[in-house]
C-alpha cells in the first residue's frame, strides 16, 4: 500500500499523550509542525506563546494526509480546530477552508498572552489511521488567486492574497502550444 511521506523546511515535533488530557506544552519555537494521531474519543491540545500583532497560521493537514479511508464511515477524518486564549475563551475555530476539506486559522493576536490549539475529529471517531499534520506559526498562506487561467503562450500577472506573504504579485509566462488535437 503506498503512503506519502512528507518533507519540509520547519522544525517537526511528535504529539505525546500527557496525562489527564492536560495541553501539550509546545517546547519549540514556532513556526512548526506537529504530527499527530486521534484515538476515539481524542482531542490533541498544544499550548503556546504567541506575541501581539503576530499573523498567526494554523493548518491542519488530515484529508491531505490520507484522503479517504476505506473502512471508516463516513471515509475520513474531518479535523476541527479550536483555538483558545490563556482565559479558556474560544477565540478561533475552523473544520474546513473553503473549498479545502482540511482546517486553518487565521488570526492576528491582540496581545501576548498563552493559547492553547485543540484539534480533533468532527464526530470525536478515531483509529490508528486517523493522522494529521499541524503547521503553527506566521507562515505564508495562500487564500486566493486572480486571474485563475490565462491563454497558452502568453505573459500573465498573478495577484497573491493571503497571509504573511512576501509578495503579492508573480509574473508568468504560460507554455507553448504544442500539437493539440481535440
């Protein structure tokens, strides 16, 4: 059975089980990725210090991970974030990303403080095979493109929206023709 292993640029930690449901201290500095698993009944949660003004991301990466699941009903892992402030208060939540069946959140932090991430399944199922990855930080993040086509052979200006990106335009130059037959 093939599997895709992942490979980045940012540090990766591996969630441990703490006792009594206790948030996972997050010992690194962020940006970074945690990989995780959710048992039945799971809700994974990481604890972290974020600073005022921070264009904070999370993406969480199940269905991009394992698409579908065989013999799971329905046949994936829909993960659901919540993220929470040092208070307990809900500040951030998310089960999807427009069309992206996987979860972000994007939120800019008023004011240093703790929060505490929890990532779990919709209808709290889980198994062996119910996997996910975690990016946390100011990362860049992509939320739209325009123009979304361009002719064949031609020169196009890409505009960027998103998050923490360094720029917002990118210059294209589209392939050539080559024999088409319809």
């Amino acid at each position: 059975n093939p599997f895709w292993i992942h490979i980045g640029l940012l540090p990766e930690m591996r969630e441990s089980e703490p006792l009594r449901g206790e948030p996972e201290e997050v010992s690194r500095e962020l940006p970074l990725v945690i990989n995780g698993r959710i048992m039945p009944g799971d809700v994974d949660r990481f604890t972290f210090h974020a600073k005022q003004g921070t264009r904070l991301v999370i993406d969480a990466g199940a269905r991009d991970v394992i698409p579908y699941l065989a013999d799971a009903v329905p046949g994936w892992f829909q993960a659901v974030l919540t993220l929470h402030d040092s208070s307990g208060k809900k500040v951030a939540s998310a089960d999807s990303f427009h069309f992206r069946q996987d979860p972000a959140i994007l939120y800019e932090v008023p004011r240093d403080d703790q929060y505490t991430v929890t990532i779990r399944d919709s209808l709290f199922r889980g198994r062996e095979d119910f996997v996910y990855r975690m990016s946390v930080g100011e990362l860049p993040f992509l939320t739209s493109i325009f123009p979304l086509g361009a002719r064949i052979d031609s020169d196009i200006e890409i505009q960027l929206d998103g998050w923490n990106l360094s720029q917002t335009t990118i210059q294209l130059k589209t392939g050539t023709r080559r024999s088409y037959r319809p």
